[in-house]
C-alpha cells in the first residue's frame, strides 16, 4: 500500500518564507470583520412624502363654471393645492350655485370637493341681507349649509341674533341655533 502525503499549499512571502493559505485567508477574514464592526456601514435615512403640495399660489381667482355659468369663485393671497384640497390663506370664497348667493370670508381655509372649512375671523354675507360671524364655520356646497360649533353673532337689517351654534341652510332658507339671545324688530302696525 502506498501512502499519500498531503499537500500543503503555501503562498510565497518576502524573503522566501512560506504562509499556508488558509492562514492567509483566515486573516484577511479576520481584517474584513473588523473593518465591517468599527466603520459601520453607513445608513440612508430615506423620507416618505406622502402629501406633497402639487401646486403653491399666490394671489389667485378661482372661478367654477357648470352648464349654467358660475358656480363659484375663490379668491386667496396664498394657496397650497394638494391631490384632494387647497388650503388658502385669507379666502373670500362666494357660492353662485343656489337660490341665494352667499360669500364667505375668513383667515384660513381648506376647500374639498363638498365642503369649504373655514377659520378666523369668519364672515358669512348672503345677498339678502343675512350676516352673521363667527371663528369657525364648515360650508357644505352641495345642500348649501353651513354651521359654526362656536359662538356667533348674526344680523340682517335691524335684527340681531346671539348664540353658541348656527346652522344656516341657504337651500331652505332656515336657521337652527342654540343658546339664543335675539333681539328682534317687529314691523310697525302689524301686531
């Protein structure tokens, strides 16, 4: 039987001295480790937008047109428009579409497909003469509601209404209010 001695595979160094091969590159492993362990790999922090302006203007009239003619107009020193809302700074934002047309002014606000949501300072003028303020105020355009949660103050002609809610529908021409203190002019000779 023949006996069959084992290779050893060397990589020639400096100088004529040998290195085994899997010392070579156990330590080249071993380098390759250390590097990875104290230099960490360097982390990408990366940023989801998920609403992005599309659009940004500045002092801007919006009109809306239907078949009929104009259905709205939105005029505003700043808008931001987004996939599904603007959001305008200082809006004066009249409905042409129903039996009464009615303007809304405010410092802040943000228009949807059906509804206008209005803050600061908020004044709601029909052109029959209905006035009342408040700081905030949700304009629905489709059934032409709008309503403030918070204190308000109203008026048309003589009349003057105070109260803690309004709900004021110009469609039928009706108001729902709570915690109302009114003060109301009678015609004369009509008792």
């Amino acid at each position: 039987m023949k006996m069959i001695k084992k290779k050893h595979f060397y990589l020639y160094g400096f100088k004529g001295k040998h290195i085994n091969i899997n010392i070579f590159f156990s330590i080249v492993f071993l380098l390759l480790s250390s590097i990875f362990f104290i230099f960490k790999p360097l982390e990408i922090k990366q940023q989801h937008f998920d609403d992005v302006p599309l659009l940004k203007m500045k002092s801007f009239v919006m009109y809306e047109l239907n078949t009929d003619g104009l259905d709205s107009k939105m005029v505003g020193s700043e808008a931001l428009r987004f996939a599904d809302r603007y959001e305008i700074s200082d809006i004066n934002y009249t409905d042409n579409a129903k039996e009464y047309i009615a303007n809304i002014t405010a410092n802040y606000g943000l228009y949807k497909m059906k509804t206008v949501d209005l803050d600061g300072d908020v004044v709601y003028t029909r052109e029959d003469g209905l006035v009342f303020k408040s700081q905030h105020v949700v304009y629905d355009r489709l059934t032409t509601v709008a309503v403030s949660d918070n204190d308000y103050v109203s008026y048309k002609g003589k009349n003057h209404v105070v109260g803690t809610y309004i709900e004021q529908n110009n469609l039928k021409n009706t108001i729902y209010s709570k915690d109302v203190k009114a003060i109301y002019q009678l015609p004369e000779g009509k008792l």
